[in-house]
C-alpha cells in the first residue's frame, strides 16, 4: 500500500510522520540514483548532465512530481531522467550500459548503508525515545533503495536494465529501441497497476534485502515485519 494511501486512511499525527519519512525516502532515493547517473557519464566522457545542472543533491533539480506522486501511491516511479549524450563517449553503447548501471548500484549501496546503521542502532540505540523512528527511516529507506535499483533493471526501455542489455544488440535494433522509449515506459506503468509485477518484484525485493541484511548481521525479520 502506497505512502499517501496509508496516510488517507491514518490522519493522526503518526500517520503524517509516516507519510514524510516515505517521502523523504523517495526524494533521497531518486536524486541519488539520478546524480549516479550523471557523476559517471562526466566520468566517462559526457558533460551533459554537468551543463544542465544535474550533479547535484538538490532534489528538486531531479524529481518528477508525476513519478513521485506513483511512487507514493502505489510503489513504482520515477525521477527526471538525467540528459546524456551517447556521442561523447568513447564507446557509446558501452558508456551508455555503465551510466545506466550506476544508478541500481548506488541504490543497492546506499541500501547496505542503511541497513549497516540500523544494525547501529539496534544494538547502541534502542530504549531511547528517538531509535524506533530512526530505525524505521532507516529500514524504509533501505526497502526503497532496493525497491528502485530492482525495478530499474528490468530490461524494458526506459530502464536501466535495458540501457545494459542493448549494449550487446546490433546498431539497428539498439536504434529501434531508443526510439520507442516514450511508448514502452507506458506499458511499464500498466503493467505496474494491473499488479502483474508486484510478486515477482517483492520476491527479488525481498531476496536482495535478506541477503543484504545476512551481511550486515542485521536481522531480516524486522524487515518482514514492517514491509514484506
């Protein structure tokens, strides 16, 4: 259930908090993935994302009000997709799949991060008026890191996981892909609605959290509890 549903429902105090922990999450979460993107296209040659004022963390510069609205409401969104030109690489397609990669890999990191702190948290923390809270944020944040790095590697354009795949398609059809992006992102939205990706999006989700939380000694079971 998304952010603003389970708001809708609780209008209390604790539910406006909950409301802006997720919302907080998401614009932490999305400008991450976005700066990633742009911080390795420089780092590989192209400017673009530098020229249009996309490396930076002001959320503002990188959120899509319609993606983040959905990804409030029902779990799936977007941010502003950060400008790239593929000529300024020095293998384009291959530029392309590892600035399309840094995206999900900052979300996984900073996922680990989060569940690393929880972990501090848990142990350090707990009896102290303020630890619930932040172990929540922090478990939260986590669960929506792995969320977007997840979704985004579905190998249907515009997502990453497609920018990675067509690295290994002739010219012709890598072409042909790019120039469908706007059309295929719509079906990703219905197929996102209609719930035919939720289980085995939650499975991989929650796979990918269990084992992150194996290596951080964190105990998965409060996840589970919370999100799954």
């Amino acid at each position: 259930m998304g952010a603003l549903t389970e708001f809708s429902n609780h209008m209390d105090w604790q539910g406006m908090l909950m409301f802006l922990m997720s919302a907080v999450a998401c614009l932490i979460c999305l400008t991450i993935h976005e700066l990633s993107h742009g911080l390795i296209a420089r780092q590989l040659g192209d400017p673009t994302a530098k020229v249009n004022g996309r490396l930076t963390l002001n959320p503002l510069a990188h959120i899509d009000w319609v993606g983040l609205f959905l990804l409030l409401t029902v779990g799936v969104g977007w941010a502003k997709p950060v400008p790239v030109d593929m000529r300024n690489f020095r293998n384009p397609k291959a530029g392309m799949a590892a600035t399309a990669l840094a995206g999900p890999i900052s979300n996984f990191l900073l996922a680990l991060v989060c569940i690393c702190l929880g972990g501090f948290v848990l142990r350090d923390g707990m009896g102290r008026a303020w630890s619930a809270y932040v172990l929540l944020f922090l478990c939260q944040l986590a669960v929506l890191n792995v969320g977007l790095g997840v979704f985004n590697l579905i190998p249907i354009p515009p997502l990453d996981g497609s920018r990675v795949v067509s690295a290994f398609l002739p010219d012709r059809a890598y072409l042909w892909l790019m120039k469908r992006e706007r059309f295929l992102i719509v079906a990703v939205v219905l197929l996102a609605w209609s719930g035919l990706l939720g289980g085995p999006l939650e499975a991989a989700i929650a796979w990918v959290m269990k084992a992150m939380c194996h290596v951080a000694g964190f105990p998965f079971a409060i996840m589970e509890f919370y999100f799954f």
